[in-house]
C-alpha cells in the first residue's frame, strides 16, 4: 500500500514539474507586454503549479517519514 502511494505521488510530481515547464515555454514565447490579461494568467497559473508542487513535496516526506516508521516499529 505504502508502495502505490509512493508511486502516485512521485507521478503527480513528475506532472506538475512538466507543467511547470510548459508555462515557462509559454511565457518565453509570448511577446512582452507589461499588464496584459494573459501575462496576469500565467502568473497566477504558475504560482498554482508552484503550490501543487509545494503540496506533492510534503506528502512525499511525510510518506517517507510514514515508511521509515513502520520500517524501524
């Protein structure tokens, strides 16, 4: 059980991180323009990304820290 977890989180993470780097393609390849809507968007896309990724980091340490504990009990 603690195995399928492990994997399901380590693939959202592998998800978010090409998430991530699609925006950041995005963003490099649209003109600038101080202001736009769409460069407001990207932001906020980007921040959420950033927090999914924040969330999947911390569940896979405490999922570690889980499998230690039983490892060791």
């Amino acid at each position: 059980m603690f195995m399928q977890i492990a994997i399901g989180a380590i693939g959202i993470g592998i998800v978010l991180m090409v998430g991530y780097l699609v925006i950041a393609q995005v963003r490099e390849a649209m003109p600038v323009e101080n202001g736009s809507d769409a460069e407001t968007a990207l932001d906020s896309t980007q921040s959420t990304v950033f927090a999914g990724f924040g969330l999947i980091a911390v569940g896979i340490i405490v999922l570690a820290a889980f499998g230690l504990i039983n490892v060791f009990r």
